[in-house]
C-alpha cells in the first residue's frame, strides 16, 4: 500500500500513529516497483532489567560480537540531513553500511538493484522512519586502520556508495567504538527476537530487543502489544529514553 511520502519525513519525529498502521511509504526507484522491506519494532531496556532478560531468555555465552564506528563531521553535520556512515567488524567478516532516514525520494537504479541495497520500516515506542541502506563487505582490520588515522573513512565504502552518499567525503571523524553483542531466539509468536547490547567505549550501555515482520502484515500491532505484555510478565523494563541508541552513540562521541 502506498501513501504520500512526506508521511515519511513527519514520522522521524511524530508517534506512529500520525500515519495509519499498514499504509508504508515507499521512495521512488526510478519508476520500477519498490523492494520487499520489513518493519523492524525496538525498544530498549533499562538497565536494571538486562539480567532479568538474559536469564528469562536463556541469552548465553554464543553471542556475536562485533565492534561498530560511525563516521561524521564533530558537528555530526551528515546525522542531521538524515546520513549515516557506518562500519561493523566481527572475528571474521566486516562491513560498511550508507544509511539514509528517512529515505530520499528518488533511488538510483543502480543502487536499489544492488545485493547489499534494503529498506526498512524503523519502529520504537516514540517514532517511526522508512529508511533504506546500501551495505558492502569490508576487510577486516580497515576500520581500525581509520580509527588509528592511518587510513581515511572513505577507504571502507566501495564506489557504490561513495556515489550515493554524495560529496561528504572531507572533514570526517571516526566516532567510536561501540561494542556489540547480539543474540537470536526463536520465537513461537514474533518468529525471532532479538538482542543487541551497546557497550560505548568510556560511556554508557543501552539493550535493545526487536522483532521483524514482513511490512503492511496484518497483525503487525498487534505483535507490539504482545511484546510489551511478555516483557513486563518476565519483569523486563523498558528504559525511561526510548531514543535512537544511534544518536546516542554519535552524540557521546562526537563531545
């Protein structure tokens, strides 16, 4: 289902509910149907409950960890217009991810057709975005490379997306690193549930817990009720700030 995309650049800051449940915007990809997205709820817990969810959930020893820089001006000039450049290494595989929320109107084919292109319908308990991203493979060790100042930002994205990002090259920092630990469990009504821990190097901790569905499924709301329902029966609350832990990564350190 469609719907005017300026609903898409009021949801960055209004609740969900400013726009009717299933109606998703979708941005223009040079005239050709638009990708199959998903819409992924969050929240995140405060930290009092993180052991309760750990126990509760059986989260054990076997999570993934990755370290994850972003990469902006110390203004956080990109942030602002709605960019983010990131990169996450873990023992073996790397990435680096162009993020645009909300996502522009207009998509080049070239990179809408690309592998590593997706979008995403981003839910919390305050805002709601469409954002769609561009990801490619790194090698591991490049991120540390730019951390170090050996090595420029620039270096960890293919050409692919430094065209889509734009001119935005010059004056980046790396901000980080950001410690990440994720869980997967299988779940008999959201299908997997998931876990992230943020561990901001010299900063705070923020666990996050989140669902994906097929965007526009019925029964979508319905699933965000149930999961507040079950986190509050296993004694799992919900953090007073329910901003992006993204912003607030960025935030911390680009002080």
């Amino acid at each position: 289902m469609r719907m005017s995309f300026m609903c898409s650049a009021f949801l960055m800051f209004a609740a969900p509910s400013l726009c009717p449940a299933g109606t998703i915007p979708e941005p223009g990809l040079n005239g050709r149907a638009g990708p199959a997205f998903t819409t992924e709820y969050k929240v995140l817990a405060d930290a009092s409950s993180w052991a309760a969810a750990l126990k509760s959930y059986g989260l054990g020893p076997d999570e993934k960890e990755r370290e994850i820089y972003f990469y902006d001006t110390p203004s956080l000039a990109l942030y602002k217009r709605g960019l983010v450049l990131r990169s996450r290494a873990g023992k073996k595989k790397a990435d680096s991810t162009v993020k645009m929320r909300p996502a522009p109107s207009y998509i080049p084919a070239a990179v809408s057709s690309d592998g590593g292109f997706k979008c995403e319908y981003d839910r919390t308990p305050l805002n709601s975005v469409y954002s769609c991203s561009l990801t490619g493979d790194e090698p591991v060790g490049d991120a540390a490379a730019v951390a170090s100042g050996t090595a420029k930002p620039k270096k960890l994205f293919n050409g692919l997306q430094e065209s889509w990002a734009g001119d935005v090259w010059t004056g980046l920092v790396s901000l980080g690193p950001v410690r990440s630990y994720s869980w997967e469990v299988s779940h008999p009504v959201f299908g997997t549930l998931a876990f992230e821990r943020w561990d901001l190097a010299g900063g705070p901790s923020f666990f996050e817990i989140s669902f994906r569905v097929n965007a526009g499924a019925d029964g979508t709301e319905a699933k965000i009720q149930a999961l507040h329902r079950e986190l509050a029966v296993r004694g799992i609350k919900l953090a007073g700030d329910q901003s992006s832990k993204t912003a607030a990564a960025m935030s911390f350190f680009s002080k």
